[in-house]
C-alpha cells in the first residue's frame, strides 16, 4: 500500500506498507521500539481495507485477526 510523508506518524517519505506479512515481536521488541503516535481512523481504515481485499498472502485466520484489531482501533 503507498503511504505519503506525513500520512501516519513515522513515515517521512514515499514509500509502500507492506500488508502482506504478518509478524510478531517479543516483549522485549516493542519496549526498545520507538513510539511515533496514533495513525488517523483514515490511514488505519485503508490499512484494513488493503489487508480485506489484497494481502492475499495472509491466511484467512491471519486476515481475519489483523481485521479485528484494526477495527477495534479505529474511533
């Protein structure tokens, strides 16, 4: 998925969301990773958007759970 500078906290330049891979991170990960803040309602709806109906490498358990967290996140 393209994303533009500014479009969601921590991304500063043109670049592509790679919504086809699902990966999990230890404990130990997420407390050294930086916080950049909260990505809009806009930008997570069209992450759920191009997970539903293109990352057709994921399973479907995978989709479906990727989905459901993002639902949860957007107000």
């Amino acid at each position: 998925m393209a994303a533009r500078p500014k479009e969601a906290p921590g991304i500063t330049r043109d670049c592509f969301l790679d919504c086809g891979q699902a990966k999990t991170s230890t404990a130990s990960e997420l407390q050294a990773a930086q916080h950049c803040g909260q990505a809009s309602a806009s930008f997570l709806a069209r992450v759920l958007e191009e997970i539903e109906q293109r990352a057709t490498t994921l399973t479907t358990g995978q989709r479906k759970s990727i989905t459901e967290v993002l639902r949860k996140a957007i107000p």
